[in-house]
C-alpha cells in the first residue's frame, strides 16, 4: 500500500469535509490479518489507519473525523488529536 498517497487522499478529504481545518501531523497504514480456517494459517486481511491530526482552525464537528475516514475509504481507523 502506497501510504503517501492513502495520507493525501485522506487530507484531501478532511480538506473537503472540514473545511481546512485539520492537518495530518502523523500517519500509519498497518496491515490487518484473519484467520482462514482452511488454510490454517493467518492471511492478510485489510488494513487499519493511525493519525495524529493537528486543529488549525476551529472545527465544530471533528469529533466525528475516524468515521469519516472509514465511510469513505473502507479501513478502520484511530483518530488522535495534537
């Protein structure tokens, strides 16, 4: 997974929904395993999003930024603010 651009996907979309008002200070795109029973054997999955996210302006509604970025790009993701 190409993280740099997933991180400028992800801004360019918290730029859009928010108005400006949030920056992405840190980023991490982990992959995610499952257990496949047939195989007996644990096989990649998906993945899970870290960010510390920075308040550049007033932001009334940032509390809801983690299920912003799961709704639109399908990974679960942890939300930290700076």
């Amino acid at each position: 997974m190409d993280q740099d651009r997933l991180k400028k996907l992800i801004q360019s979309a918290l730029d859009t929904s928010y108005d400006e008002s949030l920056l992405i200070t840190e980023f991490r795109a982990l992959p995610t395993h499952s257990y496949d029973n047939e195989k007996g054997e644990w096989v990649p999955d998906s993945h899970s999003l870290f960010l510390v996210v920075k308040k550049t302006k007033d932001c009334e509604n940032c509390k809801n930024v983690s299920r912003l970025i799961e709704s639109v790009f399908g990974f679960e993701c942890v939300v930290d603010f700076s």
